[in-house]
C-alpha cells in the first residue's frame, strides 16, 4: 500500500467515497486533536472494524479478530489487568518466549517496551478494534478475579470464624479485604455484562449467585459456600446504610459505586427466607448522557409517525405502560429528548432519577420529607412549565392533578403499570379521575414490552407450519424463521440471544375513542376502534420481528400471549 494516508486506502477500496474523505477531513478541521478514524466513524461512513482493517494495511500490521480466535488464559495472566486496561491490551497467545498482543495502537513502541520488562517476554503485536480489546479484556479477566477473591476468602477466613463474628455482632471480620473484594468484583462483573440485577439466594448447601442479562437470569458465577452468606449480606448491608442486626423484616437501601469511571447508583433489597435472607442488587448508571432517540430504542417507522402526531400536540396526557422493567422510563427519556429545545422549560418528578439530562430541571422525590409526587407535582405547576414528566401515576390523587394540568394547558408525560394501551383508560377511571376529564385530556397511550433478540452469528432456520403457530404470526402457510441455539456461541455468551429492544402498541386518542371513553366503554371497544384507526398491537409487532429472523416465536408467546 506504500505510504497512502488512511482515508486514501478507505477509498481505494471502497470502503468510503472521496465526497465521505472530504466531508471527514473538513470536519476534522474543526475538532483540534480528533483524529480522523474517530471523525469517520462518528460521521457512520465506516465501522470501527473496517477502520482498523485500513489501518493495518496503513502500518503493515496484521489484524486479528478476537471475537473468532480462542484466547489462551495463561497468556492473558501474564499482563496484569490494570495495566491491560490502562493501555488497552491483550495478551492472548505465548509460544516460548514470545508473548502474542492485540492492541489498537501498534506504533506506540513505549508500551510493548514496558510490557517486555514486566513479562520478560518477546512482544508480538497485532491490531484490533479498540471496542473487541475492552469486551476481551472484560470476559478474560473477570472470571479469573472471581476465583482469585474465591480463594483469598477459603483462604484467609475460616467458617468458624464467619459464625462467630454472625453471632456476637462484630463486623471487624466482615469488612476483611476478601470479602469487600468479592462485592466489588461482583457488581463489576454484572456491570461489564450489562446485568440489570444480582440476585444473591441462599440455599441449605450453597449460596447461588444469579446475574439478570438480557431480562434472563444466569448464572454466571460459582456458588458460594453457606458459611459466607451471612458475611456477603452483612458487607451489602453495611455498604447500604441498614440495620445489620435486624434479619426478620425485609429492608432496602442503596450506595453509590465507580466501575470503569462510570457513576453507578446501586440499589440493595433484602427479604428473610428459610436459608437466610436474599439479597437482589440493581445496577442503574446515573453518568449525564444524552437521551436516546426513540427510533434507537426498536420503533418501527410506522408506530413513529403516530408517536409524533402524539408529542405535537401542546397540551394533555401521554401515558406509556407496560409491566415493572418494560423501559418504560428510558422510552420517556427519548420522548423528552425529541421535546427539549432552549425555548421549552421541561421539568420533570422522578424516583428515583435515573438519568441526568442536560437542559432539563429534574426533581427527586423524597417521600420521608413529605415530597411526594402529588406534592411535588403540585409545586411544579406553579414553577410556569411547558412540559411536565412524572416518573409514575402510582395513586388517584397523582392521577388526578397529572389530568388537571394536562387540561389548564401542559403536555404532561408519564408511565403507567398496565397490560395493553385499551386498559389503561379503564385504570384511570377506576383511579377515580371522571371518565369526561380522562376522555378530554388524553392524547396517546404507547403500551410496551422489551423481546429478547437472536444472536446473529449462531440463531438456527427452522420451518413454522403447526396451525396454531402461523395463527400466531398472522400467516396463512408455512414460513421460514429463526430459533435460539441452545447452546449459543462466545458472540453471545452462550446464550442464544444477544441484547433487547422494545415492542409498541400506540393508541391515538381520536374522537370516535375520546366519545366510548366518555360513555365507559369497554377496553375491547377501545381495541377495535383503535386498529381500525391503523393502531398496531403488540403481537403484530412481534410476529413482524419473528418473520424477519430478529427474534422467536417462543419471545411472541412471552411478551404477548393472553388467555
């Protein structure tokens, strides 16, 4: 390739076009010290993986895909993991005296230099993807750091003495080093897999340790030994400010925690059970970011447009639903974020508040000072907003003023636990708001579910052809779809499935719906007239996905069967 630039070999090979070239370059200009793969890659003309290949072209360095080779354990051990995080490095093959690395800066001869007298080694280098190094260093390492604190913990502390500390209420063994060590290296564990929860559940023989990944519960970690249950509870305990002594009643709490520079808030919930008390730990970033779009998070074009006729109108209620963990919240979130703008103060009640949003006044509840959402919706109202989230309708009285301030001229925004968008009417109702007031101020109910997705590199073709199958999909002879593999692939984990995205049933509060309303009309009324209106239920939007190979019937069956 002699010496061309990168974005010149991009080009030659057909990877960019000269207009995408000049386009990068011009705005490259205009961001000092970015450097142009990262300018191209934000601008979406290239992925990071056809960068790196160029680049290896560029710097006749060979490329290496670390999600396709087997990385040998006793190689990655030989650089310790603060340093392969430092420089974003992976050893992953030793042959003699030659140590084999994946690094996605080959030039940078300092680094190999000091890898050299630490490991004492020959280093070999090969180019990688920034993104397949960290995910490789994440799988590589963190197993190993579980069974490294594993061992400090049979180690270091003997049962007797986890007994003894349980019974006469000291916590000077508790707080020992293995045991901090194993809560850290647990949250971080579940925080690299993108785990929602940690559910920590004692047994007569062990104490089993189960990561909720993709809204399925795995386990990822080997089970613990009973004797250090109590010491595991007890370190969660103390780090979330509850009674240590009491184990009768179930208590709640919560601690704030940095992974990777990442501000986690974690919340810790115990319960009594017959082998001890079950600890469940929720991970939820709080890092300021940018709200999402809504098209991110998996709404068709179609279901878009009826959102949007939704969010134009300048006043009155819309109200997303769907079961605890639906992302209802995170659908809020974009909503807003396709709202805000410097002329439009937006304020919002929350509890919690998940996310930071830039630009956006948010207000956290705090229900023992007496700010509850009622309160504080009450407070806001006088506060001149043009529009107002509150995170949850949860009692009449809430219902009630979200309905009145909808009506006095605010686009008021909030979630709403019920089974499809038709009912959430009936719910409002029977929340006590008049069926004229809830009739005049909704505007658009958005009913939703998350479905897991099928790993592209390992999902299975299989033929639907029973009867009550294709009555599911809507189709009226056999068709081709996809099913899990059982036993996945390393892309996914094993699992079969990799990540989630939302299913939609928006309901557009039309005239003819505003008029069953007002006379109590059932929820199947509102159903009918609704599809007629072009509403798409949930189950359609699934059995779409399953005929495009996105995701299983068994998901179908999941999110939207009903008796």
């Amino acid at each position: 390739m002699k010496n061309l630039p990168v974005g010149q070999i991009l080009v030659e090979n057909g990877f960019i076009t000269p207009k995408q070239l000049e386009a990068a370059l011009a705005k490259q200009k205009t961001m000092p010290g970015k450097l142009i793969g990262d300018v191209l890659i934000e601008m979406n003309f290239v992925s990071e993986t056809q960068f790196t290949q160029a680049l290896a072209m560029r710097l006749k360095v060979p490329y290496v895909d670390l999600d396709t080779i087997q990385i040998n354990i006793d190689a990655v051990k030989k650089i310790p993991e603060n340093l392969a995080r430092k420089h974003t490095v992976i050893a992953y093959s030793v042959t003699n005296n030659r140590l084999t690395v994946a690094t996605n800066d080959p030039v940078n001869f300092y680094i190999f230099e000091e890898l050299k007298v630490i490991t004492g080694m020959e280093i070999h280098a090969m180019l990688a993807t920034k993104t397949s190094i960290v995910q490789a260093i994440d799988r590589a390492y963190s197993q190993q750091q579980v069974s490294n604190v594993m061992d400090d913990l049979n180690r270091e502390i003997q049962p007797t003495e986890i007994l003894d500390a349980d019974q006469d209420g000291s916590i000077d063994r508790i707080d020992n080093a293995p045991i901090v060590k194993l809560v850290n290296t647990m949250v971080q564990n579940a925080f690299r897999m993108n785990a929602s929860d940690i559910h920590i559940e004692p047994f007569k023989d062990r104490t089993r340790v189960r990561f909720r990944v993709d809204g399925e519960l795995r386990e990822e970690m080997k089970p613990i030994l009973p004797t250090f249950h109590s010491a595991l509870v007890t370190r969660l305990k103390i780090l979330g400010g509850m009674n240590i002594a009491e184990k009768r009643i179930p208590q709640d709490g919560r601690f704030g925690m940095n992974i990777d520079s990442v501000p986690l808030d974690v919340r810790v919930s115990s319960i009594p059970t017959v082998y001890g008390e079950k600890v469940v730990i929720r991970l939820l970033s709080t890092a300021d970011e940018k709200a999402r779009k809504i098209t991110d998070l998996g709404m068709t074009e179609y279901n878009y447009q009826m959102f949007k006729s939704i969010i134009r109108s300048p006043h009155g209620v819309m109200l997303v639903t769907g079961p605890t963990g639906s992302g209802k919240s995170t659908t809020l979130y974009a909503t807003i974020g396709e709202l805000s703008k410097p002329n439009v103060n937006i304020v919002t009640v929350e509890d919690p508040v998940e996310k930071k949003i830039d630009g956006i006044n948010q207000v956290q509840i705090n229900a023992k000072a007496g700010m509850t959402f009622a309160a504080a919706l009450r407070s806001i109202l006088r506060q001149d907003p043009d529009i107002v989230m509150v995170g949850e309708i949860r009692d009449g009285e809430t219902a009630d003023i979200a309905i009145r301030a909808a009506i006095t001229g605010h686009l008021v925004l909030s979630t709403l636990h019920t089974n499809d968008a038709a009912s959430t009417i009936l719910r409002l109702v029977d929340m006590g708001v008049p069926a004229y007031m809830v009739a005049s101020s909704v505007v658009g109910i958005i009913a939703q579910r998350l479905v897991r997705l099928l790993c592209d590199h390992c999902k299975e073709k299989v033929v639907a052809s029973d009867p009550a199958d294709l009555r599911l999909l809507g189709v009226d002879k056999p068709v081709y779809i996809y099913k899990q593999n059982p036993n996945g692939c390393k892309h996914c984990r094993g699992s079969g499935v990799k990540g989630r995205t939302a299913i939609h049933e928006i309901i557009v509060t039309s005239n003819d719906i505003k008029e069953i309303i007002s006379n109590g009309g059932t929820a199947e009324e509102i159903n009918e007239t609704a599809k007629k209106n072009g509403t798409k239920l949930l189950r359609e939007n699934v059995a779409e996905m399953v005929l495009d190979g996105r995701t299983t019937l068994e998901e179908l069956v999941r999110a939207t069967y009903s008796v």
